[in-house]
C-alpha cells in the first residue's frame, strides 16, 4: 500500500461515495464492516477529518460507540458492488459479512482496524468527535420525510484522518 495525501483523491471518492464505501469498526474481538453512501472529507479544527455518519439502529454502531477509530474503504472502479450491495442489506448482529462474502483484510497502518481488501483507497481514522442528530434541529421536513420516517437518526462521526492509502 502506498500512502497518500489524505486529499489526493478526494474528487473520485466522493465521486463515488454514493455507491457505497466500506465503513470498517473493531471493538475488542469483534469486527463488522458496513456500506455507506455518504461522508464526507474535509478541514475541520485544522485536521484532515472523514465524516461518516451511523444510524442508532445499527449493529455498527453498538461497535463504533466503543472505540475511538474507523476505517473507510472506497472501491473506485466498481469493483465489490455485490459486496457492498450485500454490507448494505445485512446487519453484523445476523451473520459474518467477512465469512459469507470471502472478504479479505488489510493490516491497519497506524491503526488496529483493518482495511477491506481490493478497494482503491483506504483512509485511517481516529475519532475526535462525535455528536447525535437532534431531530428538533433538522428543519429540512424534505430531509426528514425522506430519511428519518420512523425517527431512526444518526450519530455523526469526525474521524481525524490519520493515514491515507492507495492500495
């Protein structure tokens, strides 16, 4: 893997971040990845910051609330759409996403959560803030109606960009 700067690619990976990415968390002996379609990569507190956002619901979640650190991984060229596509619909409470799929992990870097093998760039990310969505604060009814119908709200996460890599 080569390391990169954390905007280097930023064009393409939000270009395609709305097909999905690869949300990987590890607490303790416990791993799951999840698909997201949105996020966002930017300048925060003067930081390189990957932001990700999870729903309550979530099995990623229960994980994410236990750790300071995630990964993201971006498949650039439509490589891992069944794997996405799967990571999107099943949950890591029901079945192991990297057993049933043959998924294939990368050694973090820096960090100890691993990388998803056989994307194009993987970002290495330290939690450094976290905030829940107040819905009484969401005064977009569009937004609302469209994502949050039964009130499942999210957790946004700024994950400090600690490592940036292109596989």
């Amino acid at each position: 893997m080569q390391r990169i700067k954390f905007n280097e690619y930023q064009k393409e990976v939000m270009d395609v971040i709305g097909e999905g990415a690869l949300l990987t968390v590890k607490y303790g002996d416990k791993l799951n990845t999840m698909t997201i379609g949105w996020g966002s990569i930017g300048v925060i507190w003067g930081k390189p910051m990957f932001t990700v956002l999870v729903r309550h619901s979530r099995y990623t979640h229960k994980l994410i609330e236990n750790t300071d650190q995630f990964t993201v991984s971006v498949p650039l060229h439509g490589q891992l759409k069944e794997e996405t596509d799967y990571c999107g619909t099943k949950s890591g409470r029901d079945v192991n996403k990297f057993e049933e799929l043959g998924l294939e992990l990368i050694e973090g870097q820096e960090l100890n959560t691993p990388f998803i093998k056989n994307s194009d760039i993987h970002y290495e990310c330290k939690i450094v803030y976290k905030q829940d969505m107040n819905p009484d604060l969401l005064f977009d009814e569009d937004i609302r109606s469209k994502y949050y119908p039964q009130g499942d709200y999210h957790t946004v996460y700024y994950g400090n960009i600690i490592g940036a890599y292109k596989e």
